[in-house]
C-alpha cells in the first residue's frame, strides 16, 4: 500500500489541524498517523494512490479557522501502516520551524456554550476551544502542548479530559481546555478602605471576606467564581462599574482599567489616577449595535470589528454622548467589542460602553501579574477582578483605522502577533536575522527560512520598564522560533536604547551589526508587506514622520527616497528648520512656530504687521533672546526636516496645543479633527511652496503657505478652512514633487509611509491624486506605517546586504 509524508507548515499547531487531518483521513479511508514537532506538523498516510492525492489537494481547502499553512511539501513514504487506523500521536521535539497561532476572540461555538443553561460552561468566563481562545499570551515554549502554557497548573478533570482525547470533539487537544470544575477561577478584591472610590461602595453580601497581603499591598476578597456560583463575581462588578468605581479586570494578555464610559466624573477621574491626560482611551461595547449608538460604522469597520483578532477599531463619533473625557478634542472613538468570555458576560450586564484602557501607569507597560496588579494599581482601582491562570506574555490590544480605503495597522498587538509574514522569494536564504526596532512604539522582528516575525506592540524605551519587557521579548521570541542570528539589525541612532543594546548584545555574541537608515526601514517595510521582489527596481517614497537619524548625523523626517531593499537615494526634503531646544520642541509645538517664523521672516517686521494674532501674542511672551543666542552659536538647536514638526508649528499658529503637548503627534491630531468637516470644500491656497535646487536634490520650502496662513488669521477667516487649507497644500506640494521625481527617475511607484501618514485626510488626498496621474501606490496595510513597523524594514534591508549595496544623497 503506497504511503505519503506530508510536512505542514504554518500556523498548524493549537488550532484544531491535527483533528481536522484525522477527519479527512476517516473521510477517505486511510491509515496512518499525525503528530506536532518542532517544525510543524507531520503526517504519514497510507492508502491507494486516487485516495491519497485527493486527500492531500483537500488540507488547504479544509483548514480550521484559526490554522494558517505555509507550505505542504509532499514525499513518497516507505513501508507499510502500522495497522488500518489513523491516529493522532504524540508531539516530537526537534529544531523550531513552526509558528504559534495569535490569541483568537471567543468562536460562535463557545458563546452558545456560556449563554445555554443546561451547559456545564454556562457563564464560565474561561471557556475556549481549538478555535478560539488563548495562544501566544499563555505559552512558555514549542511545541504548542499544554505543559507548555500556563494551563499547566490545571489538570483536567475527567469530562473536559474525554473532550481532549476524543478527536471528533471541537476540544479535541485544545491545550487551554477547562471548565468550572478543575479550570481557572475568578474573583474579586477591594482595597481594604478605597476612600478614593467616585461612587458609593455596595453592599457585598458574598465573599468570604478573606484578606490577601501581598507585596505590602491589603485587600479584601469580597466574591469568588467556582463551579456552584456562576454569576456573582461578574453580576457585582457590573453593579460596581454602574455605581462609578473604577476597576482593574485582568483580562488575556494584561490587565485593564474599566468603569462607565457615560459617566463624566468616572472618567475624569480615571485620567487623574492613571495621570493620563490627554490620551483618548478605548472602549468596549457588547456588539455592533451598542457601537454604532455612538460611532459611524460601515462594512469594512464591522469587519474588523468582529473579527477574530477583535482590535480596537477607530470610528467616526456620531450619536449618542459618551463623557467627554473618553476623546477629549477628538472625533474619533475607538471601539473593540468583547474577545473573551469574561469581557461577553461582564458586557450582557450593563447597558453602556466601558472604557477599557491599559491597567498601567501612562508610560509603563501593563500589569500581567496579579501581585504586581495589587501594587501598582493601588491608588487608581477601586476593585480588582482576578483570575488564578498566568499570563506569560503580555499583550496590547491592536489599533486599526479604515483610511484610503483600507484597513490600517496603527498598533499591532493581541490577535495578529505573531503571525508571521512570507517575504517575496529572494530571502529565503539570508539567514536569520534579529532586528531591533526604534526608540518608540518599538516592537522587534525575527528574519527566518525567508519569514519575518514582527512581534508585537512592546512600546518606548525611554521608560525602564518597557526596556525590561523589550529584552524579555527578545528573548522569548528568540526561544519560540530557536533563532541564532547571523545578524542584527539597528537604527542608525546611536542614542536610541534599541541601538546601544543591538551594539551590546552583537558584541557579546560575536554577531555581525548592520545599522540601517530610519526612512529607508520605513520604506523596505511597505516593499515587504506588499510581496515586492527582492531585485523588483526602485521605488519612489515619501517618507513623513516626527525624525529620523539620516546621513552625517542630520535629523531627517520629510524625505522624498528613490530606493528599494538594498539602498536608497535621497532626492529631496522639506526645508531643514532647527529643533529649538532639541527634544523640547517635540514637547512645545510654539518652539517649532517660532523656528519656521523666524527662518522665512524678518521678526521685527512679523511683530509689526501682525501684532493682534493669539500666536504672535504668545511668542511674545517666550524667551525668544535666549533661543535667537542659541540659533547663532548653534546650541541645542539641531536642523531638521521633520514633516512632524512642521504639522506641530502650524498646529500652534492655529492655537491647537501651543505650549505643550501630552502625547506624540496631539497637535498634528488636534489639526486634522479641526480640518475634516470643511476638508472637502476646500483648496491648497496658491503658491503656498517653492521648490529649490541643492546638489542635485530638491528643497521643498514654505514661506507662501506661511503668508497665506498669518493673513486669513489676521482676517479672521474660520481656522478650520484654514487648517483644510493647510493640508490641501500639504498633499498638493507632495504630489507636484513625486511627479517630477517620477519624470526624472522612470519610477510609476510610490511608497507612502512614517507616522505622518496616519493623517488620514493626507493619506487619501496624496494617494487619491496620484493614481488620477497612473501611479502605482503603496502604503502599510498589516504592520504600522509608524515606528512600530520600522523592525520589518530593518530586517529586510539587513537580509539584502549579501549583495552590492548602493547608499546616496545624490541622484543614482
């Protein structure tokens, strides 16, 4: 009898493939074995030749839900079944090839389960199947097997054991299998005196009111979750949210702060704990319906709305009030609706939306561990909702947002990590590479077998511990996928921290180190994620963000590149202003004002003739001597092309967060809310810039836009055609610009990228105009097209070193 081994590769373990081959074995009546390794899954099969090749063209076309294949690489397999069964054996260690699937939202199948009274996992808020449920957020090590989760600390009991080892169960080997009798449990605390509570405590008639001293930290156990009392613990925290506490909830890959999102003074009070002030938070509803009371929804939203990786989707705000501090300035909300049972049952209780924002002091990463829950969250929650399985990994929930007609990556995290990405062909013999991301919204990538594994949102190093998460990360994914690098990657930055410990860590292991050019990463990244051959030509990009180190130690960050994964071509900027106070005019938009003013005027005459303007007042006021002495001796006063900053200076001329901003791109925001509603009626103002020669590169320069902007203020014309204005010179300048780079280089593509690019009214008008002129445009889709995508690029680059590499500021 002939025989067939089949290799799989993928995403094929923890999600329901080795049942789903034993099915389609059953189904044409063959024999043989299936089993989990190091490099995927194995099968051996025995049958005649018809059945064989029927059922290996069937896999792909049967795949589970939650299962991703790679690859099906199929061998002729000598000698005989072992008997006429198929069974499923167990897993093998070896060398690491295979994938671990993303943390998936709860299915169909396990909410009918917990809605169903005569179910023995009815409202058990950790049920899941091969289908759904935890992944990466609960696993130590490959292969995907349960005594490598966190579930390991729970033995089956004998029903969920049978559902384990009977291959035509749905729980057939889903390793986070359980149930209320032998699986995790839930239960709530209160601090001992929460005198800091907004609302009035309520009664807690159960509970054992047992104390739990912790890390110095005292609380109270006021309901616990077990096989008999089903309800209680969730019934209660619903009562405490609508009562106005606020509650950390320990959810799939960290905890969270919740309370009423409709209530103003809950809210308020949050962002005073939490010291998050600006920062719009995210929401949970209980479903679409609840969502669109409050937001514009249309098919591609709900999409990614309801998709098993359940992100946080931003939405147009319009209907129904929530509080005004859930966006404050904002016109956007951003919805995610429940991905765990917990989250499902919680939400059938109250009948608004919850914010639903990171358990964390602003800046540092999210709590994972209850004992670390207790103490850092002491002083901003009322109550903890706590549950006894461990979360391995942590995990922010993702950010997407519907722009040029597509879904876009904003913050990859919980429900795509780690997916891995199959590169163009061309990689597949690089050899590994580790690369190490930015400085901000940094997340790492691994560069095996021709795959890139970015990891997912880790966050800014600037804070100590985010940089103990970045390095565990690493870690960890290096112990996931057995990498031994053969190089790494890092930022041309010498003092990003990303950079300093790619030096260390290449160093130590004698490891070569490649640093790569921060626009450029931003470029081969799109290239990446589109399938662009590694010996495809050259692209155009532009290339907008906050800054980047260029060459000879310039500050780069509106750069027009003709490059692909091997080198680039820089062929033209924005007009280099100085960063007045270095890293303080990232903080203080009125500094990058004052910077542009003074660069394209005369001061004494701007004093002059526009005397009564709100900015003009403002920088008066400003120790403008000292920053003009710091100009003239060139002290921490950097020139650059930033296009963020340049978003900042005209947000303070427009009197959007001049003197201070309390998050990355707030004022860049504040101008596209403002500009929106008139967008469309409006028009770049004319001869709003100038275009100049400068070996051989192209100078893009303001001074028209800046003239035409002081004078509709000094008439008093609504900011908000301004601001339209503003953008429509913006893209029109962008396009003018890629178009005679086009003529000149022989490049129909374009590649559109860096943070800058969030803006979704630019997105749209930039790559809405160049397609009316045939351009072919690309731009970030599944990765963000800000610093969190950056990891891909440098990774690819570093792979496209084993050939000639070409590296100028001057045309090719």
């Amino acid at each position: 009898m002939p025989g067939k081994a089949i290799r799989a590769r993928g995403v094929v373990q923890g999600v329901g493939f080795r049942p789903a081959i034993w099915h389609l074995a059953r189904e044409f009546g063959l024999a043989g074995s299936v089993w989990n390794d190091a490099e995927g899954v194995m099968i051996h099969v025995y049958g005649n030749a018809a059945d064989l090749e029927r059922f290996a063209a069937a896999i792909p076309q049967q795949l589970p839900p939650l299962a991703r294949l790679d690859a099906l690489e199929i061998n002729d397999l000598a000698g005989e079944a072992a008997d006429s069964e198929f069974r499923i054996v167990a897993s093998q260690s070896g060398r690491v090839e295979t994938a671990i699937a993303a943390d998936a939202a709860t299915c169909p199948d396990c909410l009918a389960d917990i809605a169903d009274p005569c179910n023995r996992r009815y409202r058990y808020p950790f049920t899941n199947c091969t289908h759904c449920g935890p992944r990466l957020s609960i696993v130590h090590s490959v292969p995907y097997d349960r005594c490598h989760t966190s579930m390991a600390a729970f033995a089956m009991c004998p029903e969920c054991q049978n559902e384990y080892d009977d291959p035509a169960d749905r729980r057939f080997h889903a390793q986070a299998n359980c149930c209320p009798v032998c699986g995790p449990q839930l239960w709530l605390e209160a601090a001992i005196d929460p005198s800091f509570g907004v609302g009035m405590q309520p009664e807690l008639a159960r509970g054992s009111g047992r104390r739990s001293v912790e890390d110095g930290v005292s609380t109270r156990r006021v309901g616990t979750m077990n096989a008999g009392v089903m309800n209680d613990v969730i019934h209660q925290t619903a009562d405490l949210i609508r009562q106005g506490h606020i509650v950390a909830i320990k959810g799939l890959g960290g905890f969270h702060l919740a309370c009423d999102a409709s209530n103003a003074n809950a809210v308020d009070e949050l962002r005073r704990r939490k010291r998050r002030y600006a920062k719009p938070f995210a929401l949970m509803a209980r479903d679409a319906a609840m969502v669109s009371r409050y937001a514009l929804i249309n098919s591609l939203e709900l999409s990614a709305l309801e998709d098993r990786a359940a992100p946080i989707v931003l939405l147009p705000a319009q209907g129904e009030y929530l509080a005004s501090g859930v966006a404050p300035g904002d016109d956007k909300l951003g919805f995610m609706l429940p991905y765990t049972p917990l989250h499902s049952l919680l939400m059938q209780e109250l009948e608004a939306p919850i914010v639903l924002t990171s358990g964390n002091i602003s800046d540092e990463p999210q709590c994972t561990d209850n004992a670390e829950a207790r103490e850092k969250l002491a002083g901003i929650a009322d109550y903890w909702l706590l549950h006894d399985r461990d979360i391995v990994n942590r995990l922010d929930d993702s950010v997407v947002r519907l722009m040029d007609g597509n879904m876009r990556m904003l913050r990859r995290g919980r429900g795509y990590s780690p997916e891995v990405l199959v590169l163009a062909p061309g990689f597949a013999e690089s050899g590994n590479i580790l690369a190490l991301g930015a400085e901000l919204k940094n997340s790492v990538c691994l560069l095996k077998n021709g795959q890139a594994l970015v990891s997912q949102h880790i966050g800014d190093l600037e804070n100590a511990a985010v940089q103990q998460n970045y390095r565990q990360t690493i870690d960890l994914y290096k112990k996931l996928n057995d990498l031994r690098p053969v190089k790494i990657a890092v930022d041309k930055h010498a003092g990003y921290l990303s950079t300093q410990y790619g030096q260390a860590l290449a160093a130590t292991e004698s490891i070569e180190l490649v640093r790569v050019q921060h626009h450029h990463a931003h470029l081969a990244a799109c290239l990446a994620e589109h399938g662009v051959d590694l010996d495809a030509p050259p692209v155009l990009a532009a290339i907008f963000d906050g800054l980047g180190m260029g060459e000879d130690g310039e500050l780069w960050g509106g750069e027009f590149l003709l490059g692909d994964y091997r080198g680039y071509t820089r062929l033209g900027y924005f007009q280099p202003i100085a960063l007045l106070g270095g890293a303080q005019a990232m903080r203080e938009p009125w500094r990058n004002t004052y910077a542009q003013l003074r660069h394209y005027f005369d001061w004494p005459i701007l004093q002059r003739d526009y005397p009564d303007l709100d900015i003009m007042r403002l920088l008066a006021g400003k120790p403008l001597a000292t920053l003009d002495t710091m100009l003239a001796k060139n002290l921490n006063s950097p020139l650059s092309s930033s296009c963020g900053r340049w978003f900042d200076a005209f947000a303070a001329a427009l009197g959007l967060h001049p003197e201070q901003v309390h998050f990355e791109g707030q004022a860049a925001i504040a101008m596209e809310v403002l500009a929106t509603p008139l967008f469309a009626q409006e028009q770049a103002y004319a001869d709003a810039w100038s275009m100049e020669r400068n070996c051989d590169m192209t100078v893009l320069s303001w001074p028209g836009l800046w003239r035409a902007v002081l004078a509709d203020l000094k008439s008093g014309i609504d900011k908000a055609r301004i601001a339209a204005r503003i953008h429509h010179g913006l893209a029109a300048a962008t396009v003018e610009l890629l178009m005679q780079l086009s003529g000149e280089a022989g490049a129909d593509s374009v590649v559109l990228s860096g943070g800058v690019f969030q803006n979704r009214l630019l997105l749209e008008a930039v790559s809405e105009q160049l397609r009316r002129n045939g351009i072919t445009v690309l731009s970030p889709q599944r990765y963000p097209m800000n610093d969190g995508g950056l990891a891909l690029g440098q990774a690819v680059i570093a792979a496209a070193q084993n050939t000639w590499i070409y590296c100028s500021t001057n045309n090719p």
